[in-house]
C-alpha cells in the first residue's frame, strides 16, 4: 500500500489532458476497418450508412406542379395584372396520378392541382389566387409569372447519378424519407458496436438483488448499458466478477473476443486499479493507452485497446463512470459505429447563465452538473447540483453539465456557460 | 373551384398565428387521463414515469468511505501538518463487502479502501496521500481532516421517504441507475402512444414499388414513422387511401378507434383540403381545432379532436409535413407520452451566424433549413439549404433549422441564429 500511495501521488503529475488522451484513443480506433451488412430500409432507422449512395433515378422523374391552379405557358402571362388582365382558354384538364393528355398551345391552359403532372406545352403554374373566373372555359389573369414558377423540375428535388447520401451519415426519418422517394428498398449500413460490460468488486451485488449488509447494489451496469443502447449498440452483461484476478481476466478476455468495447467499472480503490492495469497489459497488444486524465469527477479511468477491442477501465463512482462514458466511451462507440469524426459530431447545448461563483482547480477539465431553471431573460439559469461523485441522484437531477476548462480556477457568477444536455 | 380559391383567399386573412395554434391543441389535449403500465426496469429506458417514486431507503445505507486511506477520528488529527504531524496506530482493516469489525478508538484508524464501510468510532476518512508509513502498525498523519470529509454519509446520495423522481420524467440511463440503486425492480410507466399512419392521393403507391407514369412514391408514411417511433409512439401504417371521402372515412375512423393519434398526409390541392376538413368534422366532437396556420412551409395544416384522438392532416409536400410534425404533432405526442409540459421541453439548439441576408414575409413564422459548416470562430456558420418545400432531399441535407419570426421580415447576413438541430 505504501508503494501504491507513493505511485498515486506521482502519478498526478502524469495525468493526460482530457483532450489529449481522447486523440490517442480516436486515433488508435480510426485504423480498424469496420463490417457493414444490408437492412431492409424500414429497420434502418438510427443506422449508420456504409458506402455512399447515388440516385439511381431523377427525383421527381416528370415535372410536377406545387399549387393549385393552371398549366399554362410563361409567355402568354407576360404583363398580366389587375389593371391589364391577360385572358386564357381552359383547354384541357391534368387528372392526378394519371399522364397529362394533350398539348397546352397558345392562348390555352390546363386545369392543374399540387402535384399534377405538367401537360406539354406548358412551363409554369398560374395559382388559382390569380385568376378569376369568366365562365366554364375562360379565366382571367390578373398576374405574369416566369418559365419554372410554381412547379418543381425533373429532378430538382435530386437528379439521376447525383450523390444522395454519404458512408457515415446517420438515417433520420427524413433520410429514410429520401431513398424511399428514390425507391431504394434495403442499404449497406454499418454492423451495430456490440459492447460487454462487466462491474468488479467484492462489496457488489446484482441490483436485482437484496445487498447483505456491508454490500451495496450494481448500479454502473445498468446506467452504462442505457448509454450504450441509446447510441445503437448491442449490449451483452457479463455480470459482477470478484476482485480475484483470475476470474476477473477470464471474464475480459472472453469479453473482449466477443465485442468491439469492453467496459468494466468499479476498482476505484487503487487495489482494484492496479488489477484492471495488469489485465489490459496482459490481454495484448497495444495495450494500455491512457492511465489517469486530468478530469474531474473521472481521474482514474484506464483506456487500453487489445485486438482491436477498446477495453475501458471505468471509476466506480456511478458519477464519474458516467463523465468517462460522456467524454471518453460514447465517442469510440461512435467512430466505431461508423461515424467519420465523432469529435466533430454537434453537440446538443443550451446556453444558460451561471448562478454562483463556482471554483475549480487549474490543470484539469471539471465537468460540473447542472438543473436549468427558468430566468426572466432568454436564457436560462445554470444551478449547480451539489454532491459527491458516489452519489447517482445527483446525475438524476440534473439536466446536463458544463466544463470549466484546465486553464480556468473558476467561474463567476453570471458568466455564461455551455450546458450539455443530459436529455 | 371558383368557391374554393375565394375561400382560400378568404382563408389566408385568418390563418392561425403558429403559437396560439400550438395552445389550442395542447390545452384540448391536456384533460385527457394517461394509461399506465407496469415496466421491469431494464426495460423502462426512455419511458415517462407515471407516478411520483419515493425512496424506499436510504442510499448508501452506511456511511462509506469515498478515498483509499485510514478511517479516522477527525479530532485525532486536529492540527496535523507535514511540520508537525500526528500518529495514528493501525488498529484493524475494513475488508471490502463486509460490515466492519471493532470500533476505532482515540489515537487510532483503520485501513479503509473507497467503498468500505465506516466502523463504528470514525468520523472521517485520511487519504494515503496524506500519510507516511512508520511501519506496520503506526502511520504519520500530515494534513488535519474535519467530520466527515471523504466519506458519503448514510441517506447522502437519497434519503428514504424522500422524493426520488417525478411522475412525468423522462427515464433515462442514469434514472434506471439511481432506481437500481435503491433496489426498484419495475416502475408504473405511461403507455406508449399509438399512432395510426395514411398516406393520401390518387397520385401517390407505396414506396416499395416501382410507380406507374404519373404517379410518384409514397414519402411522407415513412419520414413520419420514423419520428414518431424516435419519440417512443408505436406505429400502425393504413397505407394508402384513395381521394375517395368514403374509403378515406372509413380509413381516418378506424385509425382513430385504434389509436391515440392519427397522421394523414398529402391533400395539399384544395380538394383534398376540403376532403379532410369534411371527414375530421363528421368524425365527432370536438372537429377541427386549427385550419391553417401563419407559418412556412406547413400553412395548410388541419388539427382535429375526436374522442380523444389527436387528428393531423398534414400537408403533402414532404418538407411542410416534417416541418408541422416538428411545431405541433411533436408536443402533442410528448404530451400524450406523459410529459408535463411538453410546450417547455428544452429543444437542442447550436447558435450559428447567418450567412447571407434572407427575406420573410411578415406575419408568418418562417423556417428555414440550414445546413452548419466550420467557420474560424466558435460559432459555425449557419447555410440556408434551397429548394421547394415539395424536395425532402432538401431535408435530408439540413443539419437543422432557425425561425424568422411573424414581425420579422427578415434577418441580415452575420445575424446570430439558433439552430434547433435535426439530428
């Protein structure tokens, strides 16, 4: 234990900025190629595309009228207004979902509704609002209007063999909208990161579980799980592992052979990290790539990469497992979902104006919770949520976080933060 | 026709400014009781809570320690430095998962790793860092420690009895963590709204086939599908109904027995307005609550109430049917799920400077898609994407959008927006 303390207090010195120790993550998981697999484009919601795609046909492939009103020709408009009317001969009728019959000529027009198809002839869209009535086959035009108004073009919308969507986007519902309209039926998307997750420690039992005394119930494993599936990954739970170091390595190993990510938690004692230290560098190459980061609440995570697994050594604290997830977890799941720059990826925030003196120490990133109350400006007011990094309710209570950078020893009061949303 | 375009001219005097629409509908909505459900926890992730929870017990129930080091008696220490230290023998050992034995005496500590549970007679925790071996039974104390610091007290994290979380709370992964926290096995859920899907128009076949001259794919089902299922709804697809009122009736009311709200879409020429407005009012009481709103794109939109089912006939052009999804169908299904006060729901937003003038009517709520690029600041630049509101591929391109609001006509280059993302 001496040895342990000497080692802890040195180690300080050595923290890796936050910043820093997520490149060396990013950049060692950037290298593995990643699988990908075809999905029926209704279950490809929330997937990551994998290759990009062309329109394989124009969108809309005939052009089409956007208002209510007359096919007619541009030209016959010319001048046109309520002081010097044009008038036009109602010559034909567009009906909807069918081919327009005949040819608009001059002087004439065509009865049109929105989304009727254009009849020769015709190159624009008189709205009904713009014309009156003079009996069953003749209008009067009270306005002009130019070659392409009122109508969306042979391929407007997207035209043949033009890029619709690129590998790495992500399939909202209105992309989904698009490649149904282009009359795609499956995509190339990528495999779903599938992460085990696994909690240590002699003092843990299954939150399912009534605690004997002196222990105290799992609640990493769950929330880690949640984080994980709201990012699409399939999660497997390897259960609680004792502090034996050889049950502990069979179970990350098999873990790590299984996924892509590996996430244990708990061992904040420095017993516990020494053990999840000697694990990662005896599953295999590279190894450990980060051991401590200037963070607040989070210090003691461990990140190692071992066959292309990412392996993360998570504090026990549910608080800081959760800040490591945030900063840490959550942007390799992402690259390794197939996202291109995860650290690029927008965040959702709020501004919000702090509501006290806040105070940090300088040389680490603090990550400090926050409920958001109504103010009587704009923006809303950021309360910081006392509590200890053991304590979950706070993370509960809280709608997000802002940082106070390395640089920084505080905030005043009234300074304006970012808030993070934990929504 | 001719009554049809007056009345739409008529109409447009009348329109119903965005907010005040959004009022009617939340405030019709709101009287309607919420089912509940029984959920196993795992499975409760992002469900709304359907009643107030409070703590079963205490969490921790024993003080723990929240650092590695000796388990003390604060007064032991008072005044200690590293020029003037104090000494403390090591009298017992806190074994991790068990109740502690013996009581720590004056002049004493125990061993105690973060977790381990305070014995009886200490009143804080000494970091190792703090202290120097002597040898095996004695340790130099060289920093005084006050009660209770470094450890969490019992009830610190939640207190028995006392509120937990709120009916109406959306679940998410660190709220399934405080919940396992406190050995809550299922919790009583709102249920999740149902949602009936049409699709409207002679023009329009389902998008999986490959559509004959003159007709298009069917978009929209599928974009609004894939919202609503991202907010939690279950969805039912009715498929595509014919511009008849009878099989369209007879469709919109079966959809709206089943279900807790109804979409239909298309209908953006006058007929299929009018078709809509005559089904939801023969539907029953109370019809139509909104027809039109001061808004682009989206103005034609229809709102209804039938027994308690929302209806929305929404308009054809997929960019106006999102757009209306996004300002009122959205809160209505919050609102449905069990969210309080869905009109106060914090929206993820990015601030973003304009990159070009850009002009709006006043009058009408204007939105307008954007796309958000790099820029040398910390703000990106916000880029309008152009195009009709009939071009969903418009959509899929917009990373969010920013309104131009009614008094407004219009913002300059370089003004600050805030972007609510489409993410």
């Amino acid at each position: 234990m001496t040895t342990n303390g000497l080692k802890d207090m040195l180690g300080r010195v050595s923290l890796t900025p936050v910043e820093k120790a997520r490149t060396i993550l990013l950049n060692a998981l950037r290298t593995s190629a990643r699988k990908t697999e075809t999905c029926p484009l209704p279950n490809a919601l929330d997937r990551i595309l994998g290759r990009n795609l062309l329109s394989p046909e124009n969108l809309p492939n005939h052009p089409r009228s956007t208002m209510d009103g007359f096919a007619v020709r541009a030209a016959d408009t010319f001048g046109a207004s309520s002081s010097m009317p044009c008038y036009l001969e109602i010559d034909g009728e567009v009906a909807m979902g069918q081919m327009p019959k005949g040819t608009v000529r001059q002087g004439k027009c065509f009865r049109i509704a929105t989304g009727g198809l254009l009849p020769d002839g015709s190159d624009a869209v008189m709205m009904f609002e713009h014309t009156i009535p003079i009996d069953e086959k003749m209008i009067e035009v009270i306005k002009s209007v130019g070659v392409g108004i009122n109508l969306i073009n042979r391929g407007e919308d997207i035209a043949k063999e033009s890029p619709a969507l690129s590998k790495g986007h992500l399939l909202r519902p209105q992309d989904l909208g698009l490649l149904a309209g282009l009359g795609i039926s499956e995509v190339e998307v990528y495999a779903k990161p599938k992460v085990g997750i696994l909690s240590t420690g002699d003092e843990i039992v299954p939150w399912a579980e009534s605690p004997p005394p002196g222990k105290i119930r799992d609640i990493n494993s769950i929330t880690l799980s949640g984080l994980c599936t709201r990012l699409g990954a399939t999660v497997t739970d390897y259960g609680i592992v004792t502090d034996s170091e050889r049950s502990f390595f069979a179970t990350v190993e098999q873990a790590c052979n299984e996924n892509d990510v590996v996430l244990f938690s708990g061992g904040s004692s420095v017993g516990m990290r020494d053990l999840g230290e000697r694990v990662i560098e005896k599953l295999g190459s590279p190894g450990i790539l980060v051991h401590g980061v200037a963070l607040k609440p989070g210090k003691p995570i461990i990140i190692g990469l071992s066959n292309g697994t990412a392996i993360f050594g998570l504090p026990g604290h549910p608080v800081s497992a959760m800040v490591c997830f945030e900063l840490f977890v959550d942007p390799a799941l992402q690259l390794i979902a197939g996202i291109s720059h995860p650290e690029k990826s927008l965040r959702a925030t709020v501004n919000a104006v702090l509501d006290r003196n806040i105070n940090s120490a300088a040389g680490r990133l603090d990550l400090v919770r926050v409920q958001l109350q109504e103010h009587e400006n704009d923006m809303p007011l950021a309360v910081p949520v006392p509590g200890k990094s053991g304590a979950i309710s706070t993370l509960s209570r809280a709608h997000g976080y802002f940082f106070i950078d390395e640089a920084s020893q505080g905030f005043h009061k009234d300074t304006q933060v970012k808030v993070h949303l934990l929504s």
